[in-house]
C-alpha cells in the first residue's frame, strides 16, 4: 500500500509542476513581473492600420476596440490614420499615415504612471493630461531626441529623408532632450513655438523657434485638425497661464522685446494675438494648402462655433502670426534658417550620391550583361562547332547514298524549325510591363515579421459615361482598385442593375466588387438627339449633346409639350465680338407654360466666368449676356423664357461707370443713379444689384433699391459683353429706433436708441458713417425748432444713444450731412414696456 500511496503523491507533485509551468507561460508578462498593466485602445481607424502584437510574427489588421500594450507595434499605411486613447489616463494620440509607433513602456508603479512611446516614422498629434503637479510621466522618443510632455497639446513629425524630428507645441509645455550625451541641452518649447533637430557630419544640434505656420499642412493631416479644434477652447485656456508665465519671467522672456519697465506692452499684446490665434491659422493654413477636405472642415468649425464658443473662428477674418522681436525670438529664427539651409544641403548631398550610386549600379549591370551575352555567344559558337565536327565525322563514315538521304532531311528539318519559330512570333504577344514595386512598408524597429498581403483600400469609380438615346450599351466588366500597398490592379464588377437607352435621361448603375462588397457606381448620360424632343411632368431634365435643358416648375398639359432643339451654324457674320465655347442651339418651346428654365452648356477646358458666358440672341448683331455660373466645365443659367437662340462664348467684359466712393448714411429704399442724364441703356448697359442671399438682380429704371436686401455689390451689363467687374459700395442704413423714458435724480429723460446696418463713429455730436460726417439733431416735429441733446454716446459700434430733457411719445432723429447734400430722418416712439411705467 505504501508503494501504490507514493507513486499517487509523486504523480501529484508532477501534475502540479506541470500545471505552474503552463500557467506561467502563458500569463501576460505585466502580471508574471508583477507590475501594473496598461494599454490603449483604438478608437477611431481610417483605412488599414496594422498592429504586431509583443513577441508577434505577423501584423493583424486594427479595428475601433483594438488594444495597443507594451511591446506592441502599430503602422498606418498612406492614406490612412487611427486614434488611440489611454485607459488609465487622459491622454490621446492621432497617427498619421506612414507613421510606426512602437509602446516601449507602458507601466504603474508605486502609484506612478509612466508612459514612452518610440516613433519610428511618420506623425503624431498627442493630446496629454496636464502633468504640472503629476509624478507620472509621458515622453515619445525617436533615435535622436526624447520628447517629454507636461500638457497639453503637440505634434512631433519625422522627416522621412533625414529621419530627424520636429516638436511643435499647440499649449502647454515639452521638454526635448538628446539621446545622444554630447549634443545639445535640454530644451523647452512653449506654445506657439517648435524645436528643430538637426545633424550633419560634423555636429548635432537643435533650436526652438517660433512655430513655422507653413510646414504645418505637410505634418498635421484631418483627423489632428480636428481634435485640435475640439479642443480649442482648451488650448487657449492653458495658453493664457503661459503667457502669464513669459510676462512674469518664468519662461522664455528672452523672446519678448524689454524696455525698462520690463516687457515691452506691445510685444505683450503681439503674443497675445499670437497665441489667441494660434489655431485660426493652423485651420486656414490647412484649408489654403488644399491638404484637408475644405467641406469637413468648414462644417466641423460651424458645429463648434454654435456650441457657443467664447473666441468662434472666422476663417475669413484670421489675423496673420506676428514675429516676436526679442532678441532670442531673433537668433532662434536666424538659428533655424541656418539649420533649414544645412538640411537643405544634407537633402541636395544624398541625391547626389543616389544618383551616384545609381550610375555606379547602372554601369555595373551592362557590364555584367555584356560579360554574360558574350560568354553565352562563346558558348553557342563552340557548342555549334562540337556539333558540326561530329556530324562531319558521322558523314564521312556513311555511304554516298545514305549521306545524300540524310542532308535533305536535314535541310527538310531546319526550314521546318524556322517556319515554326516565325509562327510563334507572330502569336507571341508584347511583353506586359513589369508590375510597380511595393514601398517599403515595415519599420527600422517593429521586430521583424512579414507584411500582410496587399487589400483593395479603395474602388476608383469609373469616368461617367454619355450616350445618344437608342445606342447599345455595355457597361464595363472590370474595374480599377488601388491596394493597400499603392498599386492599382483590376478586379471584376457585378452590376445589380440595368438601363434603358430608349429613353434620354440620368441613369446611375450600381454595383460591387465581386467576393468583396466594394460598392461601383456608374453614371450614365442618355442624351436626347437634335431635333424634336417629347416632355412629359415626370421628366422634365433633358440631357442634350452639348448640354442640358431643366425645366422648373412648368405647367405641362395632359397631352405632354416638347421642345424643338436645332444646332445653329456659327458664321462670323452672325456675331460680331463673341467667340463661341461650345455650343449654340436654337430652341422653340410648345405646350409647355410657367416657371423658369436652366440652361447648361459644356465649355471647353479652362473656360472660366471671367472670360465665358451664355448670351441672348435678340437682333441680327445684338446678344444679351444672361448671367453664368461655371462649375466643373458645365455653364448654367436659369431664363425665363428659351424660345430663341442661345449660344455659350467667349466675350468682354463692360465697363461699370463710376460711382461715389462711399454712399454714407442712406435711406432703407433710395436711388442709386442721380445723374439727372437721360438714360441709355445701350450705352451705359443695364444695373445688377446682388441680394443678400447671393442673386443678382437687374435694376428697373427708376433706379431704386431696397437696401435690406442689397449686400452693396453692384455690376454693369450690355451688349456683347460679359458682366463687369464686381464694385462694392459701402452704406450703413437705419434698422430700428426706439425711445425710453426714464427718471434720473428726479428728473424726466428719455433716450432714443438707434440701431445701424453697419458701424459708425462718434465725434463729439457728429456721426462718422464711412468717413462722412453727419450732424444729428433731434425734433419733437417738424415745425418745432430742435431739442437739446444731453449725451451723444456709442454703445455698441453700430447703436447710438441719444439722451434729452423730459418725456415725449414721438422723436423725430435727423441726421445731416455736413456738406448738405443728404438728410436722413428716423422717426422713433415709445417702447411698449416704456408706455406701463
């Protein structure tokens, strides 16, 4: 028994160490050292993003919940980007395409979070918790530099020739250490400045200098912008206890110009703005370099500035970054240009020793090539020869008959092999191209481990396509992909719909990638052929060759309308001064009555509304412009009425008569032509006013205008010509007045409000309204001589305040122009609120 008793005691003991090894092989290693655990997670993917996971061989792709841990590798491809957000903490990062980052450590101890992430390539928008009173730590190193944050708001971008970074702060403050001991000192970076490494052969070094607006499109792509406009209200927050630092002398004061009172007030201010405007800038830098999709943009800065904004964004009123002029803001920037220049210097080098380098290879490969035709012609000379030799020995031993039977087979044989081999060469297709090679997608650090195969990351739809009506047509089998790893191949389509060509019209075929879902679409034009063309309510868009006829709100009778279109041959006689950018067609309308008609025209390449218009034929030599829009080589007008010919051309454009320079002060509905002249129309050309919603309309011959709905933009239009330059013509109207009464120290007053269009000024009790000046005076009625003004005050820059003696229902506020050529009269009553008291 005791036997049987130890061996089930030993048997035990070895399940047991056989249990603990497994356990402990397979625990994650933040556990078995004892440490505490900590990761990110991806919140938000763009494209294919790739993760290697600690002690992986292969990358898996990433999506929204992946987690990111120590030893973890995670690569974006072009065109792609992914954000990540630590659990524990505060902190978020957004990775741009071609970026690798790499979670050297990722670790708690006694309480102490410490984070360090290796950038391998590419760039990083870090959002990090303010660090001002924390013990953790948060730092992104490359092979140069260590880069350590306290808050709040930066970037760091690898350059991908030099592998150099650059820091740029939004707010809050890094640290920017060498990794190397003999290079430069640590250095601080506040906002609105960057830090610029540097190398070359003989140093390596680095400065921090005010932040360079125009390398930011390059480095800081869409998904950054917008966590940093996210944050805006943030980031200034956390910039005005900077700025409060610098002006007390707690930081980088050596940028600011002194006097000897300290800061020079107004290099005070100038960093103010600068930091005030800071994002503004980096916005509209972006938007202007055309490396961010304008529309996004513009709709994430609308939602942002509705959710009440203290400081919203004006993209069209972005004052510019100011220079600093202290001494140190000097020798920085002169320091980065120097540093600029040398890099420049270290680019030009490389090229010339690739170029180098690919002469060298280039003559080392025909050499090689050369070597191995000669050697193999060598080859087949002596293989010939050997063949040649024995064949002759063979001869010599044969009869003569034998021999004379074995020479024409073979001659017989070698015609046979020629004829075959000119056969061949005849079917033998052009060689195909060799295929593109794969950039280099892996990381000079991501431990080794293959690339995943090439995914279709987007389908290239196909070019539209127009046809008359009645053609056959066919859609495409195939379509072009581009791959994930830059190339572009073909794959099949399964299109989930048909067309009919019959009928004219815009069709939209739709369909997929076959196995993979990839959503096609094909847009498809059946266009109406010359001549006459049927118009039913349900179809009211006529695709023609040369454009388009849309008809808006027409009545069509029950028996349907049509249209009559017919090419008109362009003689230089027809029109004199118009050139024609594409088509011109005759129109007669029948059956059709009411609403109005766009017209569309295709121009040519390049045409622009500067240069091109539709126009009007209403005599022999007499065309009317009809104002044109062009977008995407598509003219368009909208007529009344297009019984007639109509024609796109290239023509002049007026000239608009001069105008007072500034209309002043003017009544809500005034004429804007004074002259006492008769009017020529065909001399002068017809006015355009333009509304306050963007439509221009034509000015009636009395010449009036109702200025709440005129922006002050103004054009001239007549024969033959295009409309002509924009002029704008500032006013400031009257949009409201009211009256208060009031008691101050037991005395009545009353005070008219009046509230402008636009601002004006006040000098002493004259108004200044765009740089005329106006005496104001106010009436109880028009027979009484004027009343007393107590105070003349500016409220707000577009509201006046007028304050009397005692109490009245009814004011009449006159303003007069110094020069007595205008008087206008607001006519101001009591407020309802006002008539209770």
């Amino acid at each position: 028994m005791k036997g049987k008793a130890g061996k089930r005691a030993l048997s035990c003991l070895i399940s047991s160490i056989v249990f603990f090894l497994i356990f402990f092989s397979v625990m994650p290693p933040a556990f078995a050292a004892g440490k505490g655990e900590r990761s990110f997670v991806v919140d938000n993917v763009v494209g294919d993003v790739f993760i290697q996971k600690a002690g992986g061989a292969k990358e898996v792709l990433v999506y929204p919940g992946t987690i990111f841990q120590e030893g973890d590798m995670l690569r974006t491809e072009d065109g792609s980007s992914a954000t990540i957000s630590s659990k524990d903490r505060d902190d978020s990062l957004v990775l741009t395409e071609n970026t690798e980052l790499y979670a050297a450590t990722l670790s708690e101890r006694n309480g102490v979070k410490q984070t360090r992430l290796q950038m391998l390539a590419g760039s990083v928008y870090a959002e990090v918790e303010p660090l001002y009173e924390s013990a953790d730590t948060f730092e992104i190193v490359n092979s140069e530099a260590a880069f350590s944050a306290r808050g709040t708001h930066f970037s760091i971008s690898i350059d991908p020739v030099t592998g150099l970074p650059t820091t740029y702060v939004y707010s809050g403050v890094v640290t920017t250490q060498s990794l190397r001991p003999t290079d430069y000192p640590a250095l601080i970076a506040y906002p609105g400045q960057q830090i610029n490494a540097n190398s070359n052969a003989l140093a390596r070094n680095a400065v921090v200098s005010q932040l360079d607006i125009n390398q930011l499109p390059d480095q800081i792509k869409e998904e950054a912008l917008r966590m940093l406009l996210e944050n805006k209200e943030r980031i200034e927050q956390e910039n005005e206890q900077r700025r409060q630092d610098i002006i007390n002398g707690y930081a980088s004061q050596d940028w600011l110009a002194m006097d000897e009172d300290g800061p020079d007030p107004e290099e005070v201010d100038r960093l103010s703005r600068n930091l005030e405007n800071l994002v503004g800038n980096i916005i509209k830098q972006a938007l202007e370099s055309g490396t961010v999709d304008r529309e996004c943009m513009e709709q994430l800065i609308e939602e942002i500035n509705n959710q009440g904004s203290s400081s919203p964004i004006d993209l069209d009123n972005v004052p510019p970054l100011e220079d600093l002029r202290g001494e140190g803001a000097r020798q920085a920037l002169e320091e980065r240009e120097r540093l600029n220049q040398q890099k420049r210097e270290e680019q030009e080098r490389r090229e010339q020793q690739r170029e180098q380098y690919e002469e060298r290879n280039r003559e080392l490969l025909e050499r090689i090539q050369e070597q191995q035709r000669q050697q193999q012609e060598a080859n087949e000379r002596a293989a010939e020869e050997a063949r040649n030799n024995a064949l002759n020995r063979y001869l010599e031993q044969l009869p003569e008959a034998d021999r004379m039977r074995f020479e024409d087979a073979d001659r017989l044989r070698a015609e046979e092999r020629e004829r075959a081999q000119q056969e061949r060469e005849q079917r033998q297709p052009s060689a195909p191209p060799p295929p593109p090679s794969r950039p280099p997608s892996g990381g000079s650090g991501g431990g080794g481990g293959s690339s995943p195969s090439p995914t279709i990351v987007e389908v290239i739809q196909p070019e539209p396509v127009k046809i008359e009506a009645g053609a056959t047509f066919t859609p495409p089998t195939q379509v072009e992909v581009m791959m994930s790893n830059g190339t572009t191949r073909n794959a099949p389509v399964q299109w989930n719909n048909a067309i009919d060509t019959s009928t004219y019209g815009y069709y939209t075929l739709t369909g997929t990638i076959a196995g993979l879902g990839r959503e096609v679409t094909l847009e498809v034009t059946v266009f109406a052929p010359y001549g006459d063309i049927d118009v039913g309510p349900e179809q009211t868009a006529i695709p023609l060759q040369g454009g388009s006829i849309e008809f808006n709100d027409p009545y069509i009778s029950d028996e349907g309308g049509g249209v009559n279109v017919l090419p008109v041959e362009f003689t230089e006689q027809l029109i004199t001064g118009l050139n024609p950018a594409g088509a011109v067609l005759q129109y007669e309308v029948f059956g059709i009555e009411g609403g109005s008609t766009k017209l569309q025209f295709i121009v040519e390449d390049g045409a622009n509304e500067d240069e091109v218009g539709i126009f009007y034929r209403e005599g022999d030599d007499d065309w009317t412009y009809q104002p044109t829009t062009i977008e995407n080589g598509i003219a368009s007008a909208t007529v009344e009425n297009i019984n007639g010919i109509y024609g796109v051309f290239y023509a002049e454009k007026a000239e608009l008569y001069d105008f007072p320079v500034s209309f002043g002060l003017i009544d809500k509905e005034f004429m804007i032509r004074n002259s006492e002249e008769p009017y020529d129309p065909a001399v002068e050309g017809h006015l355009y006013y333009q509304t306050t919603d963007g439509r221009w309309e034509k000015i009636d011959e009395s010449f009036v205008i109702n200025a709440t709905e005129w922006n002050g933009n103004i054009k001239v239009i007549y024969s033959n010509r295009l409309f002509s330059e924009t002029k704008h013509i500032p006013f400031t109207f009257i949009e409201e007045g009211t009256l208060n009464r009031e008691e101050e120290e037991g005395e009545d007053q009353m005070t008219a409000k009046i509230v402008f269009s636009g601002p004006v000024e006040r000098d002493g009790k004259q108004l200044i309204v765009n740089g005329l000046r106006y005496d104001v005076k106010v009436y109880n009625s028009d027979e009484e001589p004027p009343l007393d003004i107590v105070a003349l005050d500016l409220i707000e820059e577009d509201e006046l305040l007028i304050t009397l003696q005692g109490t009245k229902d009814t004011l009449i506020v006159s303003f007069n122009s110094v020069d007595g050529s205008e008087q206008i009269k607001e006519e101001v009553n009591s407020s309802a609120a006002d008539d209770s008291l």
